[in-house]
C-alpha cells in the first residue's frame, strides 16, 4: 500500500491513531499529527511512498501537534515531538508541514549512526553517486530539483547516507526543500515539478517543497555507489564552471559537511578516504540551470 | 643537545592514520579525535619523519624539503624547523 492508496479522510484518521507507518527508504517513521496542513503535505509530497502496516517496527516515532495552552489558539504554532520529547522550541502553526520535514532531517542526522551521514544532496545515474555537499544558501537544492527533474534519480537532497563497510549511499528519497527565489526558477524549469502551498516567514525565508520524481521513490531499495563529489555554489550572473578541486581539500570539505564524523572516529577518516579515492571532486559555480544540467551529463557520459 | 641531534619520530604504530593526495596529506589521531590537512611542504616533512624507520633529524628533513623542490638551503632548514614545531604542537611528533 502507498500514501495514494489512502482517500483524505483515511489519511487524516490514520495520523490522528495510531500513526502513518511511512517507508523512505530504509527509514520507517511513525507519524501522527491533528494538522490538516501535515496530512495534505504528505498526501502531496508522499503519495508514491510505501506505508508499512500500523502495528510494524518504527524506527523513529514523531508527532507533529500544537502545543498545550493558550498557543492552541491565540497566535497558534506547532511543536515537533520525537519518543515523547519536544527537541525544538515552537513554531507558527502555518510552518506545521515544513517543521515535520526539518524534524524528520533532525531524526535521521542525530540517530542513523549506522551511517556516516554528510549534510548532502545525493543523485544517481548508472549506478553512480553524484555527492554534493554544501551549506546552505549554495544553491544546492535549487541544482538537485532540476537534476532530478532531468534523469538523475534522487537519492536525497539533505542526508547523505553512507554505509561505512560497503561504501554504497543509501537511499532516503523525499521532498526536496526550496527557497525563495528557488521556488519559481523550479516551477519554471519544469511542468513535472509538483511543488507544495508556498510558506512565508520561516528562519529560511519564503518555503516551498518539491514532490520527489516517482522512480526515486519506486528505487528507494537501489543505493548507489559514490563516483563525483562536487561542491556546487550558485553565483550570480557566472558562467557554469567545474574546476577540479584537490582531493586533501576535497576530504576536508567532507569531514565539515558530515553530521556524525565524531561518532564514527577512524571509521569516518576510512570511509571518506574510500570516498574521495574512488571519487572525482570538483567545486561547480553556476547561475544559469540550462548551462549547468550539460556539466552534469559530460560528468555521467564520461566527458 | 643542539637541534640537529634531536631525532623526531611519529607517534606509535595505530596512533595516526594518514593518506597522501598529490603531495598533500590528510591525519586523523585516534588519541585525539582530530583531523589534520597537511600542505606540501608540511606532507614531505610528515612522510620523511614517518617512513624513517629510527626517526629523522633536523638536517634530514630540510633535505627532504629541498629534493622536494619546495626550498633550498637556508630556506628550507628555517622551514622544517617551523614545521616540525608546528607537528609537535598538535602532538604529531616528538624529538627526543
């Protein structure tokens, strides 16, 4: 069963009690929530997502709920939950849906320590991982939509997956987050961009996400295995430019970008070096998507 | 003991793991956690020191650093001993 199977009504009640069981990946997370804005956020962004069934293994449990009091009602907002506790101080209650996906990023970052996870939009072709890791403001989401919008399966545009022993990126296949002026470069780029209602005045601007292409989904079970890391920067008014970058600097950049490199110690210094062995690395600037998108594709075809 | 007779060596086997790109070199110390990003000249001092089986000296390394065509004579002994202090500070060598 998909998120699609569900009719609105069925949607809604299944994240009141006992909770919408979502598969990403290799991730299943326990939803609950009372807010219609979380419900038609999943029913837009997760309609191909597989659901497991209501009384299957969870790894993470969360609810996303006004909080008690006064704050129900009066200038309302919108509290996060994971096991129970409340992580994040609130939020208005028009950011309830893009607050379950900035929790959801939260719960895999702090706690798949099975992986060394790279802040990091993941793509593939043939087989092959295209790492991009970035701060935000780079530009990196805005180039993951319209490269996964344009033949590149999406792996994720957040969380980097890494699995140390067997080096592959797995899979986490969900909404990719847009901002600003983003938004309309997307919806613009391409009539298959299925975005979600706009949100104004988050820490991060104006928000809108984007629905992940239906076969990242449908092979959110393939991970892939890591051949270019480029460290992408949008620069306005520039030409695409892909400049090859040292490796020493490349691993470097890394080790800022991963979430858990403590956690793993030596195994992260391991599982980088076998990342940047077995990898190309560039820095790509780029203003315009229709310059950038052939970079890409002479990356893939072996230009 | 005057600097030329001090030998430097790395930590023991298992303490530092290192990887050597295009002359430059990455470290991570088990003992501390941290990761290190070693320029050129800074690399050679790093190898010369670590595949010398008793340790390097002072004299050994500027040689390193001038075969390396990164400095010459004067220059390159001011420049391993500036290195080398900058290894001990973070612990990745010691003379003895």
């Amino acid at each position: 069963m998909i998120v699609a199977d569900l009719a609105p009504h069925e949607l809604a009640r299944a994240l009141a009690s006992p909770g919408l069981r979502l598969r990403t990946g290799r991730i299943v997370t326990a939803i609950r929530s009372p807010i219609p804005a979380v419900a038609e956020g999943i029913g837009i962004h997760y309609a191909e997502h597989p659901l497991e069934p209501a009384e299957g293994f969870a790894d993470f449990h969360v609810h996303v709920r006004p909080p008690n009091g006064a704050r129900r009602f009066f200038r309302r907002q919108v509290l996060f939950h994971f096991e129970g506790a409340a992580p994040f101080r609130p939020l208005p209650f028009e950011q309830s849906f893009p607050m379950l996906e900035w929790g959801l990023n939260w719960c895999i970052s702090a706690n798949c320590h099975q992986y060394l996870i790279l802040h990091a939009a993941v793509l593939e072709r043939g087989g092959r991982a295209l790492v991009m890791p970035a701060p935000p403001g780079s530009g990196k989401s805005t180039l993951c939509a319209a490269l996964a919008l344009s033949g590149w399966r999406l792996l994720s545009d957040e969380l980097a997956l890494i699995d140390p022993v067997s080096l592959e990126v797995h899979a986490v296949p969900r909404p990719v987050s847009l901002k600003n002026a983003s938004i309309d470069v997307i919806r613009s780029f391409s009539n298959d961009a299925r975005l979600g209602p706009l949100v104004h005045n988050t820490n991060k601007g104006t928000v809108a996400h984007m629905k992940p292409p239906t076969r990242s989904v449908r092979e959110a079970h393939l991970p892939a295995t890591p051949a270019w890391v480029v460290f992408p920067r949008y620069d306005a008014g520039s030409a695409a430019r892909l400049a090859p970058v040292p490796k020493a600097q490349a691993f470097m950049q890394l080790v800022d970008n991963a979430f858990n490199y403590d956690v793993h110690g030596r195994r992260a210094f391991d599982t980088l070096v076998r990342v940047v062995d077995g990898g190309a690395c560039f820095e790509f600037s780029y203003s315009r998507l229709e310059e950038a998108l052939p970079v890409f594709a002479g990356l893939a075809d072996g230009a | 003991m005057t600097v030329d007779s001090v030998v430097w060596r790395v930590p023991p086997p298992g303490a530092v793991a290192w990887r050597e790109w295009d002359g430059e070199a990455v470290l991570y110390d088990e003992r501390t956690g941290a990761t290190h990003r070693l320029g050129l000249a800074a690399a050679v001092v790093w190898r010369t020191i670590a595949e010398a089986k008793s340790g390097a000296s002072h004299p050994s390394i500027a040689t390193s650093l001038e075969s390396a065509d990164l400095a010459d004579g004067e220059t390159a002994s001011e420049l391993a001993k500036a290195i080398i202090e900058d290894l001990e500070r973070l612990g990745l060598v010691e003379g003895k």
